[in-house]
C-alpha cells in the first residue's frame, strides 16, 4: 500500500488548484493518497483578497476559500506560540534579501508544517518559501530543535 502523504497547501497553489488541477487533487484526497492540512494563516490571506475580484463572474476569493474549506474541512491548525516562536528563529537563520513582513507568513506555514511532521509543503512561490536560503534556514533550525523539514513540492509535482 502506498503511503499516504500529509501536505499543507499554500496560499499561492490554490488559484492554479481551481485553474488546472483541482479535479486530480480531489481523486488524490478521496483515494487517500492525500491528506490536506490548513492553517489559520493560509486561510486569513485567503480571506485578504479582494472581494471584488471577479472570475467567471463569481468571487474570486469565494472560490479560493471553498476549495481550501473543502480540502481541508477536517485537518486545521491554529497558529499557536511555539509556531511563530519557530518562524522567528527561521527569520534569524535567513540570509536572504526579502524583507521580514513579506516572509513572517511564508515561515509560520512552514513552522506549523514542521511542528506537525507534515511531509510536504505544496507552494508556486519559488523566491521566498521555496528559496534556497529560505529552505536552508528551515534545515537549520529544524535540525537544531529535533523537527523535520517537510518537501516542498510545486502543484504539478502534488499531481501525478
């Protein structure tokens, strides 16, 4: 039997999710090759696009939210202390050039994942989650404090 893989989805994978892939991912999830974990912190930056932004003549933001309420109805993580105190050790790692305010949201994600021993964290966001250096500051510190890094997999690399 194959091993089912626990991933956290990231705010930047839901759009192509709904464009391209949701269908593959939703046979993923119901065959229980997947389980699909959210955070309260993917959920509010979902909740921080536009109202206004339309696709199809529904809201975008609609859109999002119900996939990731689906996706994720019964495996939900609050970010808790540990968490942020976690993503504020990966800031103090990093040796990249992006500033602190776009990235603290990038590091919770990922220190949610690590505290919950997720296997993958699947993200489009090559220059800042993704990043070399970011991903070496995760390393880093999980080494130090005994928790695994998850993968980090782009969508098309989730679907088959």
């Amino acid at each position: 039997m194959q091993r089912q893989l626990r991933a956290m989805i990231d705010t930047s994978a839901y759009e192509l999710l709904h464009l391209q892939h949701l269908s593959a991912l939703d046979r993923l999830v119901e065959e229980g090759s997947v389980v699909v974990y959210g955070c309260n912190v993917v959920r509010r930056e979902l909740r921080e696009i536009s109202p206004k932004m339309k696709l199809g003549g529904k809201s975008f933001r609609n859109i999002l939210l119900n996939i990731y309420d689906k996706l994720t109805e019964k495996h939900s993580y609050q970010l808790e202390s540990v968490a942020d105190n976690l993503a504020e050790e990966y800031w103090n790692a990093y040796e990249g050039g992006i500033a602190k305010r776009k990235l603290m949201d990038d590091f919770r994600i990922v220190a949610i994942s690590s505290l919950h021993n997720l296997d993958l964290v699947v993200s489009q966001d090559d220059k800042s989650m993704k990043s070399g250096v970011a991903v070496r500051a995760y390393l880093k510190v999980n080494n130090a404090n005994g928790f695994r890094t998850p993968a980090f997999y782009s969508v098309k690399e989730l679907i088959p």
